[in-house]
C-alpha cells in the first residue's frame, strides 16, 4: 500500500509517498481501507520529532480516519466488511489502508460524506472527553476557548451551542473573530489586538466564565485562573507556548478551583472505548441530523502532505485541514 513515510523526521518536506505491506488485523482490529484522513497538531509534532508514536502503535503519521471497512480481526462483532466508517486510530492514517480497534470505530453518520466524517474522531474524542468528562461542562454555564478557529475551537464552540453554554473565544484575527461569532460562539477576542483577560470580564460583567480550555500554555496560565469564577475549571489539552513558568497559586484555593487536563494517545483502548460509546449516544444522532457539523478548511491529495502540513503550520487555517487518499 502507499503511505506518507517521514523518515527520521524533520520539516514538511520530509514527506514523501512510499510504499510498505497493507497491515492485516489481529484480535480486535478493524481494517479500514482509508479513504480520507485527518491533519491533527501531533502529526506535526510527530513529523518533527517532539511526540514519538507509542512502542505499540503504527509509526507511520494519522490519528483519524474515513473510509470502508476491509477487513475484520478474530473476535470483532461490531462491524462487517463493506461498513462505512470514521475512526480514531493510534497511529496509519496517512495510509491506503489502517488498523483501528473495533471499539475505536464509528459508523458515517446519516447524509455525511467520508470526507467530513475523516474531520470528527480526534476533535470530537478531545472536546468531549475534556470539556464533559473532566471540565464538568453544563447548561447555563460559561466557556473561554483559546484557539477558537482551529479544528479543536470549532468544536467546542459547537458543543456549547449544542448543551445550551454560552461561549467566548480568543483568535488571531478579525476574520477568524467574524467566522467564529458566525459559527456559535457569542463573543470572540483578536489576542493581538486586546487583552483577553480585561475583554473577558467586560463581556462577563466582572463575573468571568465557568471553564477554559486552554492549549496555549504557560503564559495564558495565570490569566486564565483570574478570568475564572468561583469553582470554576480550566482544563488543559497541550501547551503549544510551553508549560512552565511561575504562577500565583493564591486564586485556586480562594476559589475553589479545579485545574485538569488529559492527551488523548496515551489513554488505554478501554477508555477510547467509553469515550467512543458517549459520542455515539450523545453527538452521533446530532450528526446524523444535521445540527452538528464539522468544518473543513481544505483538503490536499495525498501526495501533497507536505503543502497540509505547511498550511496547519502556519495558522492561517480555520477549522480541519483533511488528506484525500483514495483519491475520489
């Protein structure tokens, strides 16, 4: 089969097409033969070599998947040849054809193309799992999403709107401020031309918001504690401007605050598994509805994985960057 080899790492040139055996399913697995794949942030990361695969995963780039169903492990009861599937994956998905644990799999929700549905797994898993599981998130509260244009942004936003929240966001520009309040969120922040702690408060009436999501890092720490009112929540899912630096603990025991956060590769394929089942009884007919959506920025051939990773790089992109690899 053709894949995307990255060799020892390095820029996005280091992507080139090649070929390796198609993978065959042991107990539990699904084959997928892929025919989109979605550009997440640890690709990049991956490629450049600061977050190496798991011993037990597929070295090869992709952490999610659309396509067919192709073949089925000992013991998989879940899925049949021929299914029309999207897929969380440990790792394969810049592949003709990837290994995903059945209880991984979820079906193509009603009316939507393979191609969108290789844009839900890994946003879907992270925001659901965050923002409900660890974040508490509930109706009539308040949310603060940093990076809200990106793919992660887009879906939080949407969840919010979906479980009645009322949501805020920072961005790095006046358009991706105009997508979003378009999109669902109820107020948006330019972080370059505003600081969002004062913007926060004015929004909020000084009374601030329930939970952040933070992926910044570090030097959103202490304002995303300030902008937090009481028993509220931030919840961390990477640190793309670092995670240390000094901090005034103070605010978290005068308000009783909770500060969690999780990455979703290094957690076991039972829990995936749970996470899986809450999306398919809580997002899933959503989806299939027509009332969630995911947004696609826009999608490169195979072969161009290079020119998606340069665009995911450069943070031009608004919501999912997606490689066509079937090429249809």
């Amino acid at each position: 089969m053709k894949y995307i080899n990255h060799g020892a790492g390095g820029l996005a040139e280091c992507m080139q097409v090649s070929e390796m055996p198609t993978p065959q399913p042991a107990a539990g697995q699904v084959l997928i033969e892929v025919a989109y794949a979605g550009v997440n942030r640890p690709d990049v990361l991956q490629r450049s070599g600061r977050y190496p695969a798991p011993p037990d995963a597929s070295p090869v780039l992709g952490l999610e998947v659309a396509g067919e169903v192709a073949g089925l492990g000992e013991g998989v009861t879940q899925w049949q040849v021929g299914d029309k599937v999207c897929a969380l994956t440990p790792g394969g998905g810049y592949a003709q054809f990837c290994l995903a644990p059945e209880g991984h799999v979820l079906p193509l929700p009603t009316g939507m193309s393979l191609e969108a549905a290789a844009a839900l797994p890994e946003v879907w898993f992270t925001v659901w799992a965050n923002l409900v599981g660890l974040g508490r998130l509930k109706a009539g509260e308040r949310l603060l999403i940093h990076g809200g244009s990106s793919g992660i942004g887009l879906c939080a936003i949407q969840l919010a709107k979906y479980l009645g929240v009322e949501s805020l966001v920072t961005v790095g520009s006046d358009d991706k401020a105009a997508f979003c309040l378009a999109y669902g969120a109820h107020h948006a922040i330019n972080y370059n031309t505003s600081d969002f702690h004062s913007q926060v408060m004015t929004m909020t009436a000084d009374e601030g918001v329930d939970v952040v999501l933070d992926m910044v890092g570090a030097p959103y720490f202490q304002r995303n504690l300030s902008v937090l009112r009481r028993d509220g929540r931030l919840v961390s899912i990477a640190f793309l401007q670092g995670s240390k630096g000094e901090v005034d603990l103070l605010p978290i025991m005068i308000k009783r605050l909770t500060l969690t956060g999780s990455t979703m590769r290094a957690r076991s394929v039972a829990e995936k598994v749970v996470i899986r089942d809450s999306l398919r009884s809580n997002i899933w007919p959503a989806l299939s509805k027509g009332e969630l959506t995911p947004h696609i920025c826009e999608t490169f051939a195979l072969e161009n994985a290079t020119q998606a990773h340069e665009l995911m790089e450069s943070g031009l992109h608004i919501g999912k960057i997606v490689l066509d690899v079937k090429g249809g």
